[in-house]
C-alpha cells in the first residue's frame, strides 16, 4: 500500500472512530475520577481501540469466509450501518451503535470505564470494525502490506489517547458547539464513506448495475 492509501485509511477511520466528538462521554464517564484515574482509562481506552481493530483487520477476513459470507455482502451490511452512524452524528447526539443507555448507566458505576464501554463499542464499534475488515480485503495480500494496515490504526488510538488525555482543556476551548460541528463534519464524512461502500458491494454482487 502506498502513502496515500494509508492516508486515506486513516482519516477514514478517524472520521468513523471520532475521538474529540466522544469528549463529553469520556469526561461524563469519567466524572468522579481523579486526574490519574482518568489518565490510566485514556491510556486503556487507546489501548483497547488498537487492540480490538488490529484482531479484526487480520482476522475479520478469515471470520467472514468461515461463515461463509461475501466481504461483497459485508460491504452493503457494514456500508448501511455506517450510514445509520453518520445520520446519528449529524444530528449531534451519540448513535446507540457506539453506547446504549444501560451501557451509559453501567460506565457511571465502574472504577475502570476504559475497556467497556468506552473502547468497545464505543470507539472501537462496528462501524469501525467494518472499516477494518474491509480496508484489509481491499488491500494486497502480501504479509508486509497487511502490517502495514496497522499504521491507521496505531495513529488513531495515539489520538484517541490525546484527546482523552487532553479532554478537559478541549472541552473547554471548543465549548459544547465546536465539538457538535467536528462531530456533524465528520458525519458527513463517513455518510460518503457508507455510500461509497454500499455502490462497491452493490456493484459486485449486481455486476449488471454498473453496466
């Protein structure tokens, strides 16, 4: 894979994973911690989101041909999904993809928040699982250029680590509004991803529709 593809990878993923959008669940999630605490469950959270879509971007593939399923198939599947996503985040409000109520509920009563729910799902959801499955499909199939995927990924759980790290001042500079408008721009965003994604699919398994 050559620069720009990784490049592109990664603003993709970025843009599906949405560190600074999610600033206000970490902070809400992490009310009561001390600074120490609410570092350590930054670090986890970066952690997890490396660990969760690296598996998948090496194993997503194998997974999907065990069950038998047409990565085609998966890319209209995970193309909806993403849309239904990018719809949530236009409107500004968190998609119950990446946390539920009880989920919310449950992180307001745990000392560690870092892996569940705040690595997964909602950083490292199935939006960006699908991402990751998808990317390594598209992607040659030698052993370097799949090591390579990891380049994406290693770069956004370093910003997720940043942001969180950093959430209280960012909060505080860009206010509720700036990070609703990220957030709403990066839905808009992953709605050309999830298309793009869906016409591929659409196109192999319907060979006749690009005619």
């Amino acid at each position: 894979m050559n620069t720009i593809e990784l490049a592109k990878s990664a603003l993709a993923l970025f843009a599906i994973v949405d560190p600074v959008g999610t600033i206000p669940v970490f902070l809400s999630a992490t009310g009561g911690f001390s600074d120490a605490s609410r570092v350590l469950a930054a670090r986890v959270a970066a952690l997890t989101v490396f660990g969760v879509l690296a598996a998948f971007t090496l194993l997503g593939e194998p997974l999907l041909a065990f069950f038998g399923i047409r990565i085609a198939s998966f890319s209209v599947a995970g193309g909806l999904l993403l849309l239904l996503l990018a719809l949530s985040m236009v409107q500004a409000h968190v998609s119950a993809q990446r946390q539920t109520p009880e989920e919310a509920a449950e992180a307001a009563a745990r000392d560690s928040v870092g892996v569940v729910p705040l690595g997964v799902p909602l950083l490292a959801g199935p939006g960006a699982i699908t991402h990751a499955i998808v990317a390594a499909n598209a992607a040659p199939g030698s052993l370097a250029d799949q090591a390579m995927l990891l380049i994406p990924i290693i770069l956004v759980a370093i910003s997720v680590w940043v942001s969180f790290r950093l959430a209280p001042a960012i909060a505080r500079r860009l206010g509720a509004t700036g990070i609703h408008v990220i957030t709403r721009l990066m839905g808009l965003m992953i709605a050309a991803i999830s298309i793009e994604m869906i016409a591929r699919g659409l196109a192999s398994l319907f060979p006749g529709l690009g005619a």
